[in-house]
C-alpha cells in the first residue's frame, strides 16, 4: 500500500499561475504541493538529497534553490516525512525548465501531514518496470531481458523478487504487475513507453517526467502510481550527468540509468528508499557500510548475495520476534544468530539487539542468502542510528571473537558500554558490560519524585530523563517502552530544582492522534507537571536551588479548608428562558459529496493504513464502490479527509451510510476531526453494535460538528475510524455528504 496526500492546487504550475513569461511561469503565492525526498546514488560513490514536489499526474518538480544541508536538517530531526508533508512554496518562486526555483531568502514552510508510520514491511506489492523508447535513444534490455533481471521470468537466480523474499524470510513478496489497466494489457510486470524527446545531453529529470506523462496516457490513468505500487523507470543512456538511480523515500517510484535496471543490488537499494529505508554509512562516506544492501550499489546482475544490517531489519520488522531492545545494568550476555538464518532460532537467540537508544547489536553470519555480504562476514556488527524511522545508520565496529568496543553513545545517560564478542560459531555470544560509576555519598533524602508515563499506540518512540540541575546529574530516566501500559517510577531525592524532559522520536507527542497518552510528576506528593501533547519534546523545571529554612516545627501542612466555593446557592444557569435566537441560520452549502465511483475514486478522502482500502462489489450503498475498513488498529483502519477550510462556517453537517459485516457486540466506530491538520483527532461520534446497528443492513447518520472560532479553519479534517476487534469485522461507508452551514447575526 502506498501513502500520500493529494497536492493543493498543483495543477497551477502549468495553467492557473498567471504571469507567464516564455518558459518561465510564477509560482502562485502559498503554493502547496506534497513534499517528496530524492536520494540518488553517483557514479563517483557520492550521494545527493533534493526536494520534489509531487504533481497530481506523478511527475516530480525538483525545487532548486534550496540547501541540501536545510534538507537533510528537516528530515533528520523528524520535521519534513517525505510523501507525507507538503511544503507551501514563497512568494516570488519560478517554474524554469521543469524547476521550481525559489527566490533568494525565500522561506519554505512545512505543513505537516498525518504521521502515517509504517510498521513491519510485509505482503504482496506489485512492481511494474517501464522500458522507455525516445527520439534517438531506447533503454537497452528488451523487455524480456527486464522482465528477466527484476521478476526472475525467464531463469534468472538473482533478482529484486528473489532478494526480497529470501531476505524477508517469505513476508514480502512482489508481484509482477498482470492483468488489464484501462484497456492496456500488462505481462510479466514490464511495458514500453514512447517518449517525443531526445535523450542525449537531457537531464534525467526531463526524461523522467516525460515517461511518467506517457505511462499514464498509456493506460488512461490521472497518475502513473495508480497502476501500481511500484513503478521502476529505466531511462535510455545518454542523459546528462554521472547519475547511477534514485528513489522517491516512502514514495512509489524509482529511476535507473538504463542497464542499473538489472543489478539486483541497485534494485534492491532503491526500492528500499521506497520502503522507508535510508543509507548504510561508515566513517564519512554514506554509502561505507558494504555489510549489507543501502551501502553501495554494484554493476552485477547475479549479486552480491547479501541482505540488510541491523538497524534495517529492526525498522523493516521481519525479525520483531527475535529482536530485543534492552538498557543493560551490570553485565548481560546474549546469543546472537544471523538473519539468514533466522527461521532455525531457538530459545533466547536473537536477530538484532537495540542498546539504549541509538545503538544496534547483530551477527553478520555470511551463509546462504547473506553469502556474498562484503563486509564484516561472520562478525558481530555494532551500528548507530537516532530515530526509529528514516535515518542513515552508521557501522562503528566489526568484532571478531575476542574482540571489543568501548562507547558511551548507546545510552542516553552517557554510561560506559563495552560490548564484547565472546565467541563466534554458527552463532555467536555477545557480553554486554556497564561501568558502574563509584558509588556516590549519600544525600539528603527530603522529597519524592514520581512520575508516571502512559505511552501511546506507539511506546517504543517515549523517552524521559530528570536531571537535577543544582548538580547536573541523571536522577531518573525511562523508555523507550515496549507497551501502552502505565509506567511509574519513584525517587527520594533531596529538596533542589529538577528538570523533567520527554521526547517523541517520531515528533507527534504521545496524545492524542494514537492513542491518548498522558504523563504527570508529582514532587512531595504536589502535582508539579502533566502533559501529553507535545511535538519531539517537552520539558518542565521545578524546585529551587537555594537552600531554604525548614518551616517551623507543628505549622500546618495544609491552608485551613477554604469555604465552600459555590455557595451560597445559585439559579440556575438555564433560566431565564432565553430570548429569541439572534443570529439566522443560512441554508447548508455542500462542500464534497463522494460515492466513491470511478473516475473520482477515493474523492476527497485518502486511506489511512493497511487496513482501509477503496471496495469494488456488491456492499456498496449506491453504484459499485465503497470504503472498507477492518479490525481496529487506529489509522491503518481509517479513512481521513482532504483539509477542509471552514472559516465561514460555524457547524459542519456530516451526512453518511454504513454497513457492518461480523461485528461483535462492543465493536463499531468513531467520526473524528481534527482542526490542526490532522495531528491531534478529537471523538465527534461513537457508535457500537449493541447501542446503535445491526450487522448487514445500510444504515444512515447524519452528525453535526460545531467550529471553534479559536482554532485553525483552514485544515480541518474529518475521519472515520473502525474499532474492530479482528480482520473479519469489516464496515463498509459511502455516499459521504459534508455540508457547512453560516448563523449570521441579527442586528
């Protein structure tokens, strides 16, 4: 399944923008258009990082005139999620030559969208490879070579579809694109497309943009990413500059050099951006880790045989049953076996350990599928990463058995760790030891601090430390969790100031878009913060440093009871009646109506997760097409609305129908909204099978959501939510009607 939201009025950077001057067109201001990451690889191994913006037909519009460095900044620090966020462009940007090109101190402002996270990498995806005939020049491969190299479809050993699924152990699996598309018949996941360009000396991004525009002709599409879940392009040689292939991060489409479509290693590099995957790193050069793929891509069509690091396979989640993230105490051992052999794991033997928070502990066995890793065969690896998503990895050390690696960057507390290889076999035993600092004095032990942390559906993102700032010292820390359960911790420390800080690696704090999350500190049992809330972090001070004189011996602990607040007794706050109503009440204006029939598809709604999907059959209210979800797992079984501006509404009408297959008593489903663009859901409507529907039969409701004037009109958005309790319990909605109604105020 793919994800994006839909571009803002994009379509203006070729008709609407006024102002056109030869091939130079004016960017309309507070352009909007969703954000897309370019990660290309060179021939002279250096690496690239753009910004694109997505246009409605799939061509991407390389912005120029920004610092690869802002980029790599934004999209490190969790503020820009590629093909999730959209970028309003200045006042004063320019189209030229297939470039947005933004002015000179020009500001881009994120806006972001919903954080659609993605989990384990699994199931079937389909993958179509485009070749590409141009005026005077044709991709190399016929498509049967093509369709060789990729999918195997001929003999072929070593190829995207068998790396993946040997990799994956079996969960993902691509599929060659078959069938019938707009008429068009696909075989064997490969076509051609005729593009009326020359090749030679053009830059790729021409060439690229060109193939996209063809291949949706081709197949009467609006965008060439509705064919399929992947699309690989490969460009004709002779484009300009010494460009090996990129790809789009969390994003459908990938670009090749012409024979780079071939090498496995390229093909498996590539679509690995598509699935959120960054590169693999050593010292300073990004792509340095030549353990497993993300490092270095190879001109070889039958290899190398290796598969991915230990910071790729924990956030790709193939081995989330053999994997473990520990804060080691003392000294632990564990036994590690390679990834290639994970499916004879037995008792406590690991794929990857996570330390602390940013380091990860893996056997880099080279057999089988892994064979031709060219790095560190047969060792134990040590990697960093920050983040639990899109972020480069670094390896720091190679160990054979005996070896070892001192740091105190795994842990957030900057404590000593000594990771050793203890001995290396067909697995391998790692001891991880921690430098106990000498045992300080003991201090005076006036107050205590407990702070209670109730994580999100997300716990392994919620870290805390407290500090006591009189002496710098770590008092406490907790996370990341590995459960939404409620976790308390408590401390006597002395009477002095502390500093509470907690953090959110994805950025989305942990209340209340999944889950609502909440924590609260308590200092001598008074309540000192809470919160839930909050971006990447937030922090609370609290206390003094200056040494205070204890109050005197037998004065109260408390201020005597206050009298009581409410008295004496008031009327009551609904009468009188009230006078006429003073405002009149304008007919509704509709804003969209979806039946979610062809050729408008989803309409003004996108699909939240792998849980949702657009439905073809009989359970449609009207016509053909409906939404479906299943189970409950928050946004993957959600569907959410296009931003809606309501600035001259003072009510939304939310008109729908439903049906619900094998739903159980307490199962059902919510309408939110959202008046922040998608970040912070609040419940508009609950209903449960055994208050308000029956199973099989299309029912009817029609919800009201009031606007606040104080929040934000611009990027409200609605979305329906099943809180299933397993995949079979399924709800069906459509014909979705919203209405804005105006009071306008009578003199």
């Amino acid at each position: 399944m793919r994800y994006w939201f839909p571009i803002i009025a994009l379509a203006g950077f070729h008709e609407s923008c006024a102002d056109k001057v030869g091939n130079i067109r004016r960017i309309e201001e507070n352009m909007e258009c969703l954000a897309v990451i370019e990660d290309r690889q060179n021939e002279d191994h250096t690496e690239e990082t753009r910004l694109d913006c997505e246009k409605p037909d799939g061509s991407m519009i390389p912005v120029s005139g920004i610092e690869e460095s802002w980029i790599k900044e934004k999209v490190s620090n969790g503020e820009l999620h590629s093909a999730v966020d959209s970028i309003a462009l200045p006042p004063g940007s320019m189209e030229h030559n297939g470039k947005v090109i933004v002015p000179p101190g020009g500001n881009v402002e994120i806006r972001q969208g919903a954080r659609l996270r993605r989990l384990a990498v699994t199931g079937e995806k389909t993958v179509l490879a485009v070749r590409i005939v141009a005026n005077d020049a044709s991709t190399s491969s016929s498509e049967a070579v093509i369709r060789n190299e990729v999918f195997g479809i001929g003999g072929d050993a070593v190829n995207l579809r068998s790396q993946y699924l040997a990799c994956s152990h079996g969960l993902l699996k691509f599929k060659p694109k078959e069938g019938e598309v707009g008429g068009v018949t696909i075989t064997g996941g490969v076509t051609t497309v005729t593009i009326n360009i020359n090749v030679n000396g053009v830059s790729d991004a021409t060439v690229r943009n060109a193939a996209s525009s063809a291949l949706a002709a081709k197949f009467g599409v609006s965008s060439a990413s509705s064919i399929a879940d992947y699309v690989m392009l490969c460009i004709p040689p002779g484009t300009s500059g010494g460009w090996i292939a990129y790809a789009y991060i969390n994003s459908w489409l990938s670009v090749y050099n012409n024979n780079w479509c071939n090498y496995p290693s390229g093909q498996m590099h590539e679509v690995g951006h598509n699935l959120g995957l960054a590169h693999s790193g050593e010292g300073s050069v990004t792509y340095g880790d030549q353990s497993g793929m993300m490092g270095y891509s190879y001109s070889n069509d039958e290899g190398p045989l290796m598969c991915f690091n230990g910071p790729k396979n924990w956030q790709l989640g193939w081995f989330d049953d053999r994997s473990i993230a520990i804060t080691p105490v003392g000294e632990e051992t564990f036994t590690l076996i390679g990834a290639a052999e994970y499916d004879q794991a037995s008792g406590n033997e690991y794929v990857t350990l996570k330390v602390g928070d940013k380091c990860y502990v893996s056997f880099n066995r080279k057999v089988g599928i892994n064979s031709g890793t060219i790095e560190g065969g047969n060792q134990v690896l040590v990697h960093e990463k920050e983040g639990v998503g899109y972020g480069e990895s670094t390896l720091m050390r190679k160990l054979s058995s005996g070896g070892s690696y001192s740091t105190t960057n795994c842990l957030s507390s900057g404590q000593d760790l000594t990771i050793t290889a203890v001995s290396i076999g067909t697995r391998a035993e790692v001891k991880l030891s921690t430098v106990q600092p000498p045992t300080p004095p003991p201090v005076a032990c006036s107050k205590t601090i407990e702070i209670s942390v109730k994580p999100d559906n997300y716990p392994g993102e919620t870290t805390w430390t407290l500090i006591n700032q009189c002496t710098g010292a770590t008092v406490l820390e907790g996370g990341p969790y590995t459960s939404s359960d409620l976790a308390t911790k408590t401390i006597c420390v002395p009477d002095e100031k502390y500093k509470f800080e907690i953090k959110d690696t994805y950025g989305d704090g942990i209340c209340c878009s999944y889950g609502t999350g909440f924590y609260k500190g308590t200092f001598g049992g008074v309540v000192v913060f809470e919160g839930g809330s909050f971006g990447a972090s937030k922090s609370h001070e609290f206390g003094s440093c200056e040494v205070s004189s204890p109050p005197p011996t037998g004065s109260p602990t408390r201020p005597p009871t206050p009298a009581p607040t409410s008295a004496p007794t008031r009327p009551p706050t609904s009468a009188p009646t009230p006078a006429p109503t003073s405002a009149l009440t304008q007919p509704a204006v509709v804003i969209f109506e979806n039946d979610f029939e062809s050729p408008n598809d989803l309409g003004d709604f996108f699909i939240g997760g792998v849980d949702a999907t657009r439905y073809i059959g009989s359970n449609a209210h009207s016509g053909e097409a409906s939404i479906r979800l299943r189970n409950g797992n928050g946004k993957d079984s959600a569907m959410v609305s296009d931003p809606i501006d309501v600035s001259v509404y003072d009510e939304l009408k939310v008109k729908f129908h439903f049906l619900t297959e094998e739903f159980e008593s307490n199962d059902g489903f919510v309408l939110e909204y959202a008046a922040d663009g998608g970040s912070n859901f609040v419940v508009e409507g609950q209903w449960l099978k055994a208050d308000d529907f029956e199973n099989g039969t299309w029912n009817e409701i029609k919800e009201s959501i009031f606007i606040d004037v104080n929040v934000s009109t611009v990027r409200f958005r609605i979305r329906f939510t099943s809180t299933g309790a397993t995949d079979n319990d399924t709800i069906y909605i459509d014909d979705v009607k919203v209405s804005g109604v105006t009071s306008t105020e009578l003199a």
